[in-house]
C-alpha cells in the first residue's frame, strides 16, 4: 500500500517554502537590503504562518496571543536603529509590547 507523509510534515515543507520565497525576494537588485515595512511584513507573516502550522498541528488557540503580541516586540527590535527617532519608536513599541 502506498504510504503517504504526516500532515504535519506536509505543512512544515510548505512553510518552509513559503519562508524560502519570502527571504529570496527581500534582497534587491545592487545588494540593498528591503525596506522597513517589507522587513516587518515579512516578520509578521512568518509569526502568523507559525501560529497557524501550531493550530493546525495541535488544535490549540492558546499560543496565538503571546505569538500576536510577542511579534509586535521582535518587529521593532529587527527594525531598530536607522536614526534616533525610529530607534526611539522601537524601543517604545517593544515595551509597549513586552508589558501585555
């Protein structure tokens, strides 16, 4: 009989690729990195494809708020630094962030 992979493994491979694209398009012609909002993008995206795979995994919702806010934190802190005022916003949204 054939056998046929986990459903869980079938969504790792898929998540897998899906980040594998999203990493290869960040990186512009001439070496310049992506901006800002495609970084965030990016990141948030990833957090949510994780919750999704963890719900569909294990039928757990628990793990989606710290995932939700927790996200909002790694964002700024990837996106920190690039002038005073965006390192400012940053560090404010990460305790904002760290604090719920």
């Amino acid at each position: 009989p054939p056998t046929f992979p986990q459903p869980s493994t079938m969504l790792h491979r898929r998540l897998l690729a899906v980040f594998a694209r999203s990493t290869a398009s960040l990186a512009f012609a001439g070496g310049a990195s992506a901006s800002p909002l495609a970084t965030s993008a990016l990141i948030f995206g990833a957090a949510n494809g994780v919750g999704f795979g963890i719900s569909v995994v294990t039928g757990s919702h628990y793990h989606l708020d710290l995932i939700g806010i927790g996200i909002f934190a790694a964002s700024a802190l990837a996106l920190y630094g690039g002038g005073v005022r965006q390192a400012v916003s940053a560090a404010c949204v990460a305790l904002w962030a760290g604090k719920l």
